[in-house]
C-alpha cells in the first residue's frame, strides 16, 4: 500500500514540476549523465571481463575512490584501488572495505535492475524540472554538469558534487572559481530492502537532485563574492546550512510528497539546531584550532547520520519552517538572496513562534557582518 502512496506522490510532484520547468527559457541546464562507471564494474564482478585496471580507469570510480580515501581520512598507494577490486570479487565480506565494493559484489542483480530502470527513463530532464521550481523566475543559468553514475563509494556519501580539472583523464581536484562541477551518485546506496525498483528509482531522483541543486546553486549564486569566499569558518558554516538544508529539503519533498514529517523528526532537527548554535559560536572563538574547525565543517554534514550532520539537518528545518509557513516564493528569495535572507527569514518566524528552536543571537552575527 504504501508504495502505491509513494507512486501516486512521485507522479503528483513531477508532473507539475514538468510544467514549471518549461516557463524559465533562461534555465538552460544540462545534466550529461555517464553510466560507463557501473557497466564496468558490474560485468566485472559478473564475470563478463576481467580487465580490473580498465574498470579502475574509469572517471566516476577514480573519483569515487578519491573522495572515498577523503572521508576515511587516510590514504592508500595507488594501485591499492585494483586489488581491493580482485579481492572483492571473490570475498564479499572485507572487513575493510574503504571503497564501498562489498555491497556492489554481493546485489549484482539489484544492481541491474535498478541500472536498467534508470537508463530507460528520462532521469535527466525530471531532475532538471524539479529544481528549476526553487530558482527565481528570472533566473539566468546556462550549466551543462557531467554526472558519473557509479555503483561503488564511501557510506557516508551517497552523492557528492566536486570541481575538477582532468589531466590524462586523471582527475585534479580544484577550488570553487577553477574547473568543472561534477556529480558523482552511488547507485548502490539507492537499494533498497526487498528490491522494489520504483522506490529505488525515487531514491536515485532524489539523491540526484540533491546533488543537482547544489551544482546549478554553486552557478546561479556565483556572482556573490561573500557566498564564494566566505570570511572565516563560521560563515562557511552558514553558507553550508544554506546550501544543504534546502537540497535535503528537496530530497524529503520528492520522497515523502509534501506529508508531515513524524514528531521524531522535529525532535531531532530541534536538536541539530541547538548543536549548529554550539558550533558556529566556537567556529567564532580565538582559540580555534584548524583541527578542531576541520572537524566541526566535516561533521556538520559527513558524520554518517541524520542527526550527527548537524548543519544539514538544521538547514533541513530551517528550509522546511520557510516553505510551509511562508512559501515557495519566500524560499526562492532566500536562494536569490543567499545565507543572510534564509537565516533571517527563520529568525522571523522564530520571534512569531516561541517553539520553533531558536538560533543563538551570537550565531546570527555570523550573517549579520
């Protein structure tokens, strides 16, 4: 039953998201989508070839190997990537399985049926139509990002966007004015337990227009030099919440279809923005250590749970607290305006509203400056 809901909600959201996209002829943006990556790997631990270097070569596995070793916070000689391949496709079960191979290996045919449907349907044009709805109607955006669909990855990180340069189809990561943005979506995270394909492929828009959004975002906002170089990590902290509280809320639109959120969820977003106070009044401390801001930055959006990320999960609740109590034009104001109008449109709300959780008036001065 509740897969026909989620169906029924899949259709009502995208339909008109069809239509809204088509009204903006200056929303010109282009997802190049890349499945060469997954072919690879699974005929590989299929059987179908055995070439382990070829699948190594790959862009969206070299990439996800890259950010993979970045989460895990370690590194590993380079050939090390082709002979966890070799191992993974006779043991299922490495007890250090930095790459995320294990999962690929071990639902081969999930795998492909979910590959299957993803190829057969326009996965490109839906994403593109839903996040144009949270872009201003005059928006002028001309992006084409190359999107490396993979089936392998770190499990904190279900997509990722990132700025590369390549070199000898090496990929050179960069800073935010250099390169090109790329997205790279782990398809094994969007398995789901009993193998229904339509929830899956909801999962992979949704995590795919997650990551579009940040991408097309990045593009949009580029001509604000305080939103590019933010001074200091607290106010990178803030752009962040900005930035992945409105994708994660997105993402829950697509799955969820607009319902209210159950009482645990509004519980543990009150929380994470009580952690978010925390974090961006020491992000503001004279005696901050880079260590300690690195690891504030990491956690607040790669702690591998929902509550842990704090900053994201905030932003969530912020971006939510918007849409349903202002709507989506306010929320896309706050897109055209950047961290100050989203920060201060919930600060707003927050005075109207004494149980809404509250951000501390020294982490509002981050966005005030």
């Amino acid at each position: 039953m509740r897969t026909i809901v989620q169906i029924l909600l899949f259709l009502l959201f995208f339909i008109p998201s069809l239509s809204r996209a088509q009204t903006n002829p200056q929303f010109d943006v282009t997802l190049r989508v890349d499945y060469s990556s997954t072919d690879e790997l699974l005929d590989y631990f299929d059987r179908k070839s055995n070439n382990s270097a070829r699948v190594a070569k790959q862009q969206g596995n070299q990439l996800a190997v890259a950010t993979s070793l970045l989460l895990a916070r370690t590194e590993r000689p380079t050939d090390d990537f082709v002979r966890a391949l070799e191992s993974a496709r006779d043991t299922y079960n490495s007890s250090n399985d930095i790459y995320g191979l294990t999962p690929a290996a071990a639902h081969l045919d999930e795998l492909k049926k979910l590959l299957a449907e993803t190829k057969r349907r326009r996965l490109d044009r839906r994403v593109v139509a839903t996040i144009s709805s949270l872009f201003p109607a005059d928006a002028g955006i001309s992006l084409t990002v190359p999107v490396f669909v993979v089936a392998m990855g770190n499990e904190n990180a279900a997509a990722f966007v990132r700025r590369v340069i390549w070199k000898e189809n090496a990929p050179v990561f960069v800073g935010d004015d250099q390169g090109e943005q790329v997205i790279v979506l782990n398809l094994t995270r969007c398995l789901m337990r009993g193998g229904d394909v339509e929830r899956e492929f909801v999962q992979v828009l949704s995590t795919l227009a997650h990551e579009s959004f940040h991408a097309v975002y990045g593009a949009y906002r580029a001509g604000s030099s305080a939103d590019l170089n933010p001074i200091g990590p607290a106010a990178a902290l803030a752009n962040l919440v900005q930035n992945e509280g409105i994708a994660y809320f997105l993402s829950m639109e697509i799955q969820e279809g607009g319902e209210v959120p159950p009482p645990h969820w509004f519980d543990a977003t009150k929380r994470a923005v009580e952690r978010l106070n925390a974090a961006l009044i020491e992000l503001q401390s004279p005696t901050l250590t880079p260590w300690r801001a690195r690891e504030l930055m990491l956690n607040s959006n790669l702690s591998g749970s929902f509550e842990g990320n704090y900053g994201a999960t905030a932003g969530l609740r912020i971006a939510y607290e918007i849409e349903k109590r202002l709507g989506r034009p306010a929320l896309t104001e706050t897109v055209r305006d950047g961290v100050k109008e989203f920060f201060g449109k919930y600060d707003e709300l927050c005075r109207q509203d004494s149980n809404l959780p509250r951000l501390d008036a020294k982490a509002l001065g981050v966005v005030a400056r």
